[in-house]
C-alpha cells in the first residue's frame, strides 16, 4: 500500500480532540526496549543496570542479524524485544512495576474522548481507544483506562503500533502477543491481561475502517440485531423489527392458552429454536402456568417427568420428532407410561442431523467402528430412538450432547485403554472436537490438567490417532455460518463478544475458540450461549457504568427470545442510574436474502414497511429456509412448523376422545431391533448411559462391561 494515499484519512471521533492533529499531540518518552539503537541489537546484546526499578538487560531475538533488512520499527520486532525485556525481569512484582512506569508515561487522554463509541469491550476494566491515519499514512492511537496496571498494557501496544503502516498493523496476529506474559496471570480468561488481545483487535477494527473510508469504499452493510435497554427494544433491520413484534405477545391469545393448560392439566416443552411468535407467547405464559419450560434437548425429556409428577396429564412437544420420542421413551422408562406425548404436526417434524444418522452411510460407519475394538459410539442426542438402538446393537453406544461431549470423550478415554471413540452424525461437531483436542495437545500438562484431570499432553496425543467420526452430516442451520458470514464477522464485529454452537463450521469454530481464549466468546450448548449472555451482564452491571455490550449470536434465530428474557430480567433488576444496554447480532448469509420489492411490504404495519423500504436487501426465504420476516436469519424450517395454530388446535382437542389426534402422537416404538429386543428399550439406554455420566463423571459399569466384551468376542472370532 502506498502510504502517501492514506493521507486524508480522518480521525475516527473528529468531534473533539487534539488528537485528531498530529503537530500538537504530545508524545510521551520511549520505552527501554525503542531507545535501543539499531547498531546495539544487531550486536545482540543490550546492557542497562540492574535494578528492578530501571531498565533490565535484553537481548535481541535470535532472529534477527546484521544482514535483516527488518528494522526496529517493524512491530513485530517491537513486539520480540517488548517480550525480552519482561522476560528478563525474573519476578512478577518487577514486571509489575515496569507496567505501572510505562502507565505513568501514557499521554493523557481528553475527556471529550471518553465515549461509548470508544470504550474497548471485554476489558475487566474501562479502556477507552481513538485513532487516525496522519499526513503520513501512518496509524496513530491514543488509549487510556482507570486501572494502572490495564494503562501500562495500553502504554505497551502503543509503543508497539503507534506510528506503524496501516498493513503493519492489520499484519499483528493475536499469538504474537503470546510470549507477554507480564504480571504473572497469562492465561485466565476473564483477567486483565487480556487487555493486550481486545485492544489489540479494536486497534485492527479501527484501522480496517480508517484504510476504507480513506479508499472510498461504501460502509459494509451490518447484520440485523435487537438492541435492548431497561426502556425497551431497538430494532435494527427489519427482521429485527419483526422479533420486536412477537416479543410483545397477544394478550388474549396467552390468556387462551394458559386457561386450556391449567384445566386440562398439559404441560409444555419447547426447544429454544421454535417459532418466534410461540416464544413470545409461551415465555409470557410462564409466569401464569408453571409447567411450561424452554430449553435445549437435553432438558425437555427431564422437565417432562417433573410435569408428569406434577400431575400433567398431558405433555405437549415443541420441537422435531426425536425429541418427541426421547420424550415419551423416557416418561415410558419412568412408569408414566399413561401420560400422553404430543407432536405440533400431522406430518413429519424432520432435522437434517437425524436423517444424516438414518443413512446407510452411517450404518456402514458403524459397521467399520465394530470392526475396531475396543470401540465406543457416542452419539450426538439430536437423533431418532430407532438410531440409537440400532447403533448401540452394532458398537456399544452413548448419547451426548454440546455441551457435555468433550468431557464424555476425554472421560471415555481415560477410563479405557486404547479406546476407539466413533462420533456421530454431526461432521462439524466432530471435525470441531478433534481441533479442540489438537489444540490441547499444545497446552501445558496443568492447563490440560484442568479440563480433565486423568489427562496430559502424552495421553491427548495419544488419543489423537483414536478418535473418528463422521463426516457426511450436517445442521442445515449451523452450515449457513460460512465463509462470507465469517469475513463479515472479522471485519464488523471482531471486537464484540462471539458465541457459537458447536455445531457450526470449522472457520467459525476457530474465530469463537480465539475470542473465547480472551474471554470474548463461548463455543458450545445453546444453554451455554445463554449462560455466557447472562454472565457477562451481570458483570457489566456489577461495575456499574454505562455501557454497551454486542453479542454475535452463532446459532439458531429462535433463541433471540429466551436471550432478550434474561437480559430484560437482569436490566429491570438493576438499581443504578447507570445505562447499560445489550445488542444482539444476528449473522446473515447471502444465500438467505432476497432482494426487496413493494409486494414484501404489503400488509405490514408502517414502521416495518418504512425499514424495509430503506434497505437494498432484507431477509429472506431462500429454498424454504433461511431468513424471512417471521422466520430467522439463520432459522431451521423443521422449528417453525411448531406454530402457535398448531399448539391451540391439539390443546383445544385434549382429552382426544375420539382418537382426532393420532397423528399427532408421539411415536411409542413397539417394533424390535436386529436381535429381537425392543427399539424403545434399546434405545432408551444410551441416554441412560449418559445420564448416569452427567452424574457420577464415570462411565458407567453395564457400558464398560459392553465395550470389554464385545473387544474379547472380536478377539476371540479373529482367532
């Protein structure tokens, strides 16, 4: 790039500042590490005195000589002799005090600076961040925080990129601030060191908007997203706007509802990915009727067994057809076997993860794994009863789910030598899991200590070679976070907090891992997406502040409401006159949008009209599925045909006495697997499996017993 073109470029808050003009800003003093001269560190040594209250002894990294053409004001070059320098300060307290002299060197930052705009997310402390591009191309940052120790990291990166070439600066990756480990805390993923990633990549953010309006680029288009505060909802685009609508219920239709629930003793489960306008409905319907819950899969067959003993004499399912029959298997397993189960259609509620583990590619998978003793088939709960029995016949199976398969792999591992695990049927999960593992083959036998305690980097590159899983299945859903959602997320959003289901592709999976390693991102459950959410409000009311948080959320629309009900919950709650609000993003593929016409507009109320009519492109259904003004942008179809007409109908037919309903029962399995047992009872093991897991963090005993014997009748056949 040629520097002499950046410089028109404007600062970024030209409201206020002398620090839009470079001439009069004032420069502070030049850490130890830049006063060194060029001639010093091709020599490759540095000598100072050796008091901890002054300058240490560095020494120049290994790669540089006198023939590199790289000079000290490469910052990556800043960046090796920043870390030499800690490095040679052997005690934390000394690293600490070396912080807090570069925090006193920090130029003072204007008030009128101190913006929203500005503040840096993700910091346990405040940091605020301004920039520009001066007359000579160059990227100038001014950053300033109301902790000491987070001004000196400021102080540092600075240094390090305050002045540097725009390509310079977008050239730093986060790992080349791995080595700076200063006051003794690297590491933890809510400390304050992580003050050197977050204002590493609000530095990056900035810059990229500086290099296209200085280039004439038009802005990128953001995603949609709900902004909420204690006053209320804002609506950023019109799907946005449509969220907004089924937030606020209809009154008479909860009332209808929550009177047929109570008199006719039905209970309700949900997933958090079905239609938005059922959300909003049944979420206001909670605080009338106690037997309604909303949750992930997991939780829908427990909370049904509460409603049973409650005394629900019906259970109503919210979802796809495998978690209506986990539903009435389980409540079977319980002796509830006079509790009715009901779907919300006449016809099949499918999911593209559960037809995957239906194919004869799949069995053929299986068949391979029971070929491989001792082997263990884990299998992701988003699948059909019928699946799980005919799989746990083939290879002695186990059920998982997002957020418990990594400890039930890393436990299954440990507890039995020279294991062979086979996951299925989600490929991103599974190709997900094994770059996590190769991730923590590169940790420290503590930090992998920590995960699971039976495990270190020997035993994790061990199972490396063990662990399989399939690769021809996919959420029709999660696989719309691809390429372009990503480039779109780096260039936008890089800053705000990143969550992503397990489920999602690798290139997505990589940038919620690296957020998450700087406690800006969550990578697992749809439960543990709203969790984080929730955690990090809290937090930020905790302090007390203004503030403004932005949530990426990367999974399935649906869960927008049981978001916006936490996060609603938390706001009204706090007390201070503070003003926090929360934005929830929601990623767009251009393979779910359509172009917007007069027709998209009719019909709809005039504030909705008037967005779309602004906008060159809204959601949209694209082939049945994707984004659309009631649906989500990234929205399963197979969800959203549990619709609110569908609820009342069934609901207003209970009890059914003249059988109406059939068709809409939950499938009860009374056909029989390869081997003559029953498909409910065979299949109902595997989740037991996994709840006697979830319980005691073993394996359980029958299951182990399984995977030995079945390892000593292929031994014994092979012989």
């Amino acid at each position: 790039m040629d520097s002499s073109a950046l410089g028109t470029r404007r600062v970024l808050n030209p409201s206020a500042s002398p620090l839009s003009t470079p001439k009069v800003r004032s420069r502070r003093s030049a850490p130890f590490f830049l006063r060194c001269s060029a001639a010093s560190l091709h020599s490759g040594s540095l000598s100072s005195s050796s008091s901890s209250s002054s300058p240490a002894a560095v020494s120049a990294p290994t790669a540089v000589s006198a023939a590199t053409d790289v000079t000290v004001e490469a910052p990556i070059f800043r960046f090796h002799l920043l870390a030499s320098e800690f490095r040679s300060l052997p005690e934390p307290v000394d690293r600490v005090k070396r912080l807090l002299s570069y925090a006193a060197d920090l130029p003072p930052f204007p008030d009128a600076d101190r913006v929203p705009s500005n503040r840096v997310m993700g910091c346990t402390a405040q940091v605020w961040l301004s920039a520009w591009i001066d007359a000579q191309g160059r990227m100038r940052f001014a950053a300033d925080s109301d902790s000491e120790i987070t001004r000196g990291f400021c102080a540092c990166l600075l240094a390090v990129l305050d002045g540097a070439l725009p390509e310079e600066v977008l050239a730093v990756s986060t790992n080349d601030l791995a080595d700076l480990s200063v006051a003794g805390f690297a590491g933890k993923p809510r400390s304050r060191v992580n003050t050197w990633y977050n204002v590493l990549v609000s530095m990056q953010k900035r810059t990229r908007e500086l290099v296209a309006a200085g280039e004439g680029q038009p802005p990128v288009e953001p995603f949609p997203s709900l902004v909420i505060g204690a006053d209320g909802i804002h609506a950023k685009g019109s799907y946005a706007e449509a969220q907004v609508k089924f937030l606020s219920p209809n009154k008479s239709k909860m009332t209808e509802l929550v009177n047929m629930l109570r008199e006719k003793k039905i209970g309700v489960v949900a997933h958090f990915y079905m239609d938005p306008e059922v959300q909003g409905i049944l979420t206001a319907a909670q605080n009338h009727w106690p037997h309604i819950n909303i949750s992930d899969s997991l939780v829908m067959a427990d909370k049904a067994i509460k409603m049973a003993e409650a005394g629900c004499q019906y259970i109503v399912v919210l979802g796809v057809d495998f978690m209506s029959e986990n539903v009435r298997a389980i409540l079977d397993q319980a002796s509830f076997d006079e509790v009715r189960v009901y779907r919300m259609s006449a016809e099949q509620i499918g999911c593209s993860l559960a037809d995957a583990a239906a194919s004869p590619t799949y069995v053929h998978f299986l068949e391979k794994a029971s070929k491989s003793p001792p082997a263990l088939h884990v299998i992701y709960i988003n699948t059909s009863l019928e699946t799980k029995a005919h799989g746990h016949e083939l290879v002695p199976t186990i059920t998982c789910t997002s957020s418990n398969v990594v400890q039930t792999i890393l436990q299954a591992f440990a507890q039995i030598p020279n294991l062979n695990i086979w996951y299925g049927p989600d490929s991103y999960m599974g190709a997900n899991i094994a770059e996590l593992f190769c991730q923590l083959a590169d940790m420290t036998d503590e930090g992998i200590a920590e995960i699971h305690p039976d495990h270190n980097r020997d035993t994790i590159k061990s199972l490396l070679p063990r662990l399989h899983y399939y690769q021809d299945g996919n959420c029709i859903v999660h696989d719309m976070f691809g390429h372009e959602v990503v480039q779109k997320l780096k260039d936008l959003y890089c800053d705000a907090y990143l969550t992503a289901h397990l489920e999602v592709p690798g290139e997505m999976f990589s940038l919620a891992m690296e957020a998450k390693t700087r406690g800006m991102g969550v990578v697992g459950s749809t439960q543990n997406i709203l969790d984080f959410i929730k955690n990090r409000v809290q937090e930020a009311l905790d302090v007390d502040l203004d503030n403004h948080l932005q949530f990426v959320l990367g999974t399935e629309s649906g869960m927008i409401t049981s978001i916006v009900a936490a996060v609603r919950q938390l706001l009204n709650s706090q007390t201070s006159s503070c003003k926090t609000t929360v934005e929830i993003v929601f990623p767009v593929s251009s393979d779910s949008v359509t172009r917007a016409s007069q027709n998209a507009c009719h019909g709809l109320n005039s504030v909705i009209a008037s967005d779309i009519a602004m906008l060159a492109v809204i959601p949209g259904v694209a082939a049945g599925e994707g984004c659309s003004l009631h649906g989500g942008c990234a929205s399963c179809p197979y969800m959203k045909m549990n619709s609110l007409g569908a609820l009342l109908q069934v609901c207003h037919q209970l009890p059914d006495t003249n059988n109406s309903l059939s068709a809409y029962q939950a499938n009860r399995f009374n056909s029989r697997t390869s081997l003559g047992r029953s498909v409910a009872e065979v299949g109902c093991e595997p989740i037991l499996h996994m709840r006697h897991f979830q319980a005691t963090g073993k394996l359980p005993e029958k299951l182990v017993h399984q995977i030995l014997c079945q390892s000593a009748e292929e031994a014994a056949a092979a012989s």
